[in-house]
C-alpha cells in the first residue's frame, strides 16, 4: 500500500478503517502496520493504523510499517518558471531486497554425489555453498547498509547443465507476496544471470511430472518444493508477474541478450539490459531499461465532501483527450515527455475553509 503527501501531520484521525489503503487515506499523519499478529484477540485490524511513533512504541518494527514517507520526498521546484505539478524534482526511496538461484538439486541438474552436493565447484580449493534452487535471502527493506552487506556475504554455487532455475526463482518472487515484503506500489524484478532458463518440461529430464502450480512454497526462505514441481512455463509466469504488477528488468550477459530479448516479446512490462563481464555498469542498466518503460500515470484525491465536485481534464502525449473525469488519465508516458491535467473544482453551496490532497500515482508499463 502506499500514498503520496507534502507533509507528514503528528496526528492520525480514522474513521472507518479496515485495510492499509483506507488507512493511509484517511490522513497525511496515518501509518499502517502490516506485522503478522500484531493485533491481540478480539482487536479490530483497525488497531494497525495510527501514527508512525504510536505504531513503534505498539511493537511495530519500522520495515513493516506502510508509511507514505517512504515513498517520496519534495526536494526542490524551479522557481520563477510554469509548473504542471508540484514537486518537479523528488528523492525516490527504494526497498531493496535480495535473492538467488542455481537449479533443482537432482540429476542431470546438479552433480548429486555428497562430496559435490557439499562443494559443487571444479576448484576444490574454491569455497562455494552447496546448489539450491532459490534462497530468499533478504525482505525487501529500507536498510541498504544491510542489503550491501547480506550481497557481499554470498557465495557462488555451481550446476552440471547450462540452463539454469532461474524462471523457478522468479515465479516464488512473484508468488509470495507477503514474504517477499512487496507494496502496492511500482514493483521491479532486476534478475541478473550470465546464461539461459529452463522452462516446463524440462523437469521430466530429472523424473519431475507434476506441473509448476503457481504458488508459494518459501521454507525457512527455501524453495524446498522444487522437486516437486516442474519449471513454469514462459506463459505461466508472464501470467503471474502480470496479475501482482510486478516488472522484470533482465541484466544479462552480452551472449544472452537476444534470448532475453525473444523473452521480453512474450512478458509484458519487462525490459532487457547488456550486463558487462564484471557487472561494474548494473546501475546504469538499471537505469536504461527502467526508462524503457512506459507508465501510466494517474491524479485523483482524497475524500471530500458532498458540497464538493472534483473533475479531471487529461490532455495526454500520445494525443488522447479526456474531459471531466473522476481522475486524471494519461497512459504511455515517456521520460521528459510533458502531460497536461486540469482539475476543477465545483461547491454547490458556500463550505467552510478546507483543504484536500491531490495526488500522483504511477503504473509502469510495457516498452
């Protein structure tokens, strides 16, 4: 869940909440606790909105707070020039959090006599963990000290064959939800690798039949199911990226690009990047393949009163006009590509001061 505001109040005044989106609607100053068992027996879920301070003091860790601070930041408008919205320039904040994968631990994916089980490298004297299919290694988080140091503690691990279980690994990112720790807000998938992906039906050449369900099987951050299930199809984890909004970028070796590229063809909002040798250009990749993406981006407002009438007029780049509408629209929004909305605002009858918050939300989509 997620919200944008100008201002954070110290007070949070709720009215009838029972999810996240009705709490952080309810005011710039409320805070919404997503803790597993956070509320005591016979509590409403409507104890898990309050402000920030009274949800830490409450027991609330930070990272399972939805807070709209953590989204955006206003730092600075270009004064003395013709604004379209208000801030021009903001600070996004990232969660980042951390996986990885090698292949299903039967043959002929992996060498399984105990002493390669325990160190699947060539060089012995090389230390290399044992093969898994897919380690969830880190929630998604605020703290990128943590992230840094939880990446610079792995080690690599080997299988036998060239394709490896990577469409297994994204398919328990986009099925787990609530263990990986996404939000409802813009979602990316950055998934790194050096070659290519096993696909359904490859798991019967290790006497595996039943198909992928599509579901999640995280135990103790393990993919401990893996060998149970066959890989998911192309199709099928297209389907499930799409229905959780969630936006693959592909940072893959020269020799990979065009096979990620054929990739890309059939999961929509996904995007393919060239991976130097020694992975020293990831954040610029990320960069370019992010601003490959289209977006859609939205205004609407919080709730006003009966007296009040809000509409929108949407004046779109791709020439597509819309006029008095609940919300602003405009979709295949490019960057530095100027969008125009108007909102007008009607009183039936003399009301007295008040205000309103009118916000900005974005879906990223498709190249």
């Amino acid at each position: 869940c997620g919200s944008e505001g100008d201002f954070i109040s110290s007070e949070c005044t709720k009215y009838k909440v029972s999810t996240c989106r009705d709490c952080v609607e309810s005011g710039p100053g409320c805070a919404w606790c997503q803790k597993l068992n956070f509320t005591g027996l016979g509590e409403p879920d409507s104890v898990r909105c309050d402000t920030r301070e009274q949800l830490l003091l409450k027991g609330c860790a930070a990272d399972d707070i939805m807070d709209p601070r953590s989204l955006a930041e206003t730092q600075e408008d270009k004064k003395g020039s013709q604004q379209q919205l208000s801030p021009q320039k903001v600070t996004l904040y990232l969660r980042p959090g951390f996986g990885s994968f090698v292949d299903k631990t039967v043959l002929p994916f992996v060498n399984t006599h105990p002493e390669k089980l325990r160190n699947p490298c060539p060089n012995k004297e090389k230390e290399c963990q044992p093969p898994f299919a897919f380690r969830h290694v880190l929630r998604l988080t605020n703290n990128s000290n943590r992230f840094q140091t939880e990446v610079g503690k792995q080690l690599i691990s080997g299988n036998l064959d060239a394709p490896e279980g990577g469409l297994d690994a994204m398919m328990q990112v986009a099925a787990c939800l609530e263990e990986i720790g996404w939000r409802n807000v813009t979602r990316l998938l950055v998934f790194a690798t050096d070659d290519g992906f096993h696909f359904a039906g490859d798991g019967k050449l290790g006497a595996i039949l039943t198909p992928n369900d599509g579901r999640c099987h995280l135990e103790d951050n393990i993919y401990k199911r893996s060998n149970d299930f066959d890989y998911p199809s192309v199709g099928q984890l297209a389907h499930k990226l799409a229905e959780n909004n969630i936006q693959p970028i592909f940072a893959v070796t020269k020799r990979m690009v065009k096979t990620y590229e054929k990739l890309t063809e059939v999961i929509p909002k996904s995007a393919v990047g060239e991976l130097s040798d020694d992975s020293s250009n990831v954040v610029q990749l990320i960069k370019n393949a992010y601003n490959k993406l289209s977006s859609r981006v939205f205004l609407d407002h919080n709730m006003v009163p009966s007296t009040l009438r809000v509409t929108y007029d949407s004046f779109c780049s791709n020439g597509v006009s819309q006029v008095d509408q609940p919300r602003g629209d405009c979709d295949g929004v490019q960057i530095n590509v100027p969008i125009t909305f108007q909102v007008k605002v009607t009183a039936t009858e003399c009301i007295q001061e008040q205000s309103f918050v009118i916000r900005r939300w974005s879906q990223r989509g498709g190249r």
